[in-house]
C-alpha cells in the first residue's frame, strides 16, 4: 500500500485529539496563551475535531481498500 498522507493526517490528528481530550494539557496551554476564556468550550471543539479525524481515517482507509485489487 502507498503512503497516503490524508490516512496519515487522520490518525496524527486522532490521537492529538484523543491527548487533548484526557489531559489538562490543552487547559494550562491555553491559559498560558492568554486564552483561558476559551476552556469552557474546549468539549465541544475537541469532540467535534475527534470525530471528523476518525471519519477521514474511515473514508480514507475504505477508498485505499476499495480501489486496490
């Protein structure tokens, strides 16, 4: 199988997702930032962006599969 970089850009994205969502890590990042306002929000951003990188992860690997003999 070629390298396909969309797969790849899903996965990456997927687990800097799946980071975001279980550590403090993006609360004290933001805070640092100068954005800690943005914290209360931060479910609804990270969730939506976890499900899009999985739904390309899908696509991707379903197209790869598909047009390969």
């Amino acid at each position: 199988m070629r390298r396909d970089r969309w797969l790849i850009l899903g996965i990456v994205g997927t687990v800097l997702s799946c980071l975001a969502c279980l550590t403090p890590l993006a609360v004290v990042a933001l805070g640092a930032i100068g954005l800690g306002a943005w914290t209360g929000h931060l479910d609804a951003v990270l969730l939506v962006l976890l499900v899009g990188f999985l739904t390309l992860i899908v696509y991707r690997y379903w197209s790869t599969r598909r047009t390969t003999p």
